[in-house]
C-alpha cells in the first residue's frame, strides 16, 4: 500500500553502485543509497572517453562520493582507467559484482530509487531465491498509473534496468556475445511469448544486430537469457524508481519530454503477492502499444502495415533504449 511510508529502511543486501561521468545525478541517487545503508557496497566506474576531455575532470567529481561513505560500510570499488563504453563497462562491473555476491541490488547512476524500493528487494530476493521461474526483480513500473492484479507487484516476461536487483544463478547464464544465438530457436521462443509477429521479427532483428556487434548495449543480452528460458520478471504496481537522466548528456535517454522521464516514486508499506505466477500479457500489451503508437494508428491501414514492418526494429530499438538503458 502507497503513502503511510515514513520510516528509513536499512537494506540487508549488498548494492552495485554503477557511475560514469554525471556527479550531479551521482550525488542524488547515492544520498538514496546512504538512507538505506547498505552493508556492502560495490561502486564501479568507466573511464573517461577518448576525444571526450571534459569526461576526466567529470569522472573524477563522480568518483568522489565514495569519500561520502559515513555509515559502518565495506566498501568495495572498481575503477577503469580507460572507457569500457556501454556493453563491455556495465556487463564487467555486474560480472565484478557477481563474483563476490550471490545476489543484490543493482542501480545505476541516473535511477533514483524510493527508500522502500529496498525493502522491495530484499523480501523478493529472498522469496524467491531457489524459484528458477524467477530472474528478475525491477523498480521501475512505466504503467503510467495503471495496476494489474492485487498485489503488490505482477509477472512479466519484459525484463526492465532501471533499478532492480537478482541473483548470480541468472546473471551466470549472461551471454555478451550472444554466442549461443540461433536465429530460428530464438524466433521460435519469441513466438511463445509474443503474439505480434511485428514484436517477434523486432527483437529478432535485435539480437541478430547484437550478436553482429552493430549495437553496443549490455541490457539486450540480459532480455535474451531471459526470454530463451521462459523467465518472469517482478514488476511492482508503484513506480519505486524515478530516471532522473533523461538529457541531453545521456547516452540513450536524451529527450527530456519522453513519458518516461522522471516518473514520480511511491513508497510502499507492505508487500502483497500475486494470487497468480503468470505474466500479465496485458500489462506489457500497454508498453508495446506506446513504443508503436498503435493507439493513434488505425491497424487496417495497408500502407501503415507495411510501414512498420519495415521500420519495425527501429521503433523496438528506440523504445528498448528507453527501457533497458540508463
């Protein structure tokens, strides 16, 4: 339940802190992580780029949270010298993560976290710890006020970055490179999931462009494993992490008047399961129509139908950058 949350959590379960060159931003989500005082803290941070000569002084301010750290701490860092960019930064710093930790709390330095987003995970990493049908809990609810079910949170098959939390027993089936990728295997476990063919031949399309290395992002390989296993993912019915980076400085999340930008936090109180373990397929039926405008296109138009097939992985891609990306 919303609103009669007034007291600060203290988390149980180490945190990934994930920074690169926006301190402003840093600052705010880490004065988050501070009311939580996490036990364990993990700070990764990418190397300023090459040509880029306003990232070495903007790395370093980023860095210096870590000389904020007051509460009783072990603190643990990860610094790159050199700029590791999107896919290879973030996948080795969750990798890092991972190999110290059989599961926590992952944020970003843009995803401003309620305080009781970590209570959220805490109770979740533990119930559903040994749950295989799991691989996945997010804060980020992009339903736009719209709840699914009577719980405190619903199943989806869509993975969602903005702020979540898992366990080594998922991250370990990670794959980078996609070197497991089969065209028509995948096709054929999309097909299980999706009805749209459009949304079918989109994320196909996507994975080909991975594998291929023409697009450099971590989170579509994290959707991969697990769309190939058939996993669900915890989505709370309060939006429980507010993107605070949507700007021009962003590497995806550069319109500032996106529907996804800022996206108030609620606090929750108590956490209600689902009566069901099944995913909502209409709840994500309302984040597919957003990213194809279905809503204001009439689907009987010929000519828009063959539009959008042949623009179909871009609209996905753009759409998937806002919702995987930081």
């Amino acid at each position: 339940m919303p609103g009669s949350y007034t007291s600060p959590y203290y988390t149980r379960s180490a945190v990934l802190f994930l920074i690169f060159n926006r301190p402003d931003t840093t600052q705010t989500v880490f004065e988050q992580i501070k009311k939580a005082k996490p036990k364990r803290l993990y700070i990764a941070a990418d190397g300023p780029r090459a040509g880029c000569p306003g990232d070495i002084e903007l790395c370093s301010n980023a860095r210096n949270i870590v000389n904020l750290v007051d509460w009783d701490c072990e603190l643990k860092t990860n610094f790159s010298a050199e700029n590791a960019g999107c896919r290879d930064g973030v996948s080795a710093a969750i990798t890092w993560f991972f190999e110290h930790e059989v599961e926590g709390i992952i944020l970003e330095d843009d995803c401003l976290p309620a305080n009781s987003f970590f209570r959220f995970c805490d109770t979740l990493l533990e119930k559903y710890r040994h749950d295989d049908r799991i691989r996945h809990i997010t804060g980020c609810n992009l339903q736009q006020g719209q709840k699914w079910g009577s719980g405190t949170y619903y199943f989806s098959n869509m993975t969602h970055v903005w702020g979540w939390a898992g366990w080594k027993r998922v991250w370990k089936d990670y794959d980078k490179q996609l070197v497991r990728f089969d065209k028509e295997e995948m096709t054929a476990r999309l097909r299980d999931i999706f009805d749209d063919p459009l949304v079918v031949q989109s994320y196909s399309t996507i994975f080909e462009e991975v594998k291929a290395g023409k697009i450099n992002a971590w989170g579509y390989q994290l959707d991969f494993v697990n769309f190939f296993n058939r996993g669900l993912t915890i989505i709370p019915n309060e939006n429980l992490i507010s993107n605070i980076g949507f700007r021009p400085d962003a590497t995806h999340t550069t319109d500032a008047n996106s529907i996804y930008a800022g996206i108030p936090v609620a606090e929750i109180d108590e956490i209600v399961d689902p009566e069901m373990m099944q995913p909502e397929k209409q709840a994500e039926s309302v984040i597919l129509e957003q990213i194809f405008k279905a809503r204001h296109l009439k689907k009987s138009d010929h000519k828009w139908l063959i539009k959008i097939k042949r623009r179909a992985g871009q609209f996905l891609k753009a759409a998937a950058a806002v919702l995987l990306f930081g």
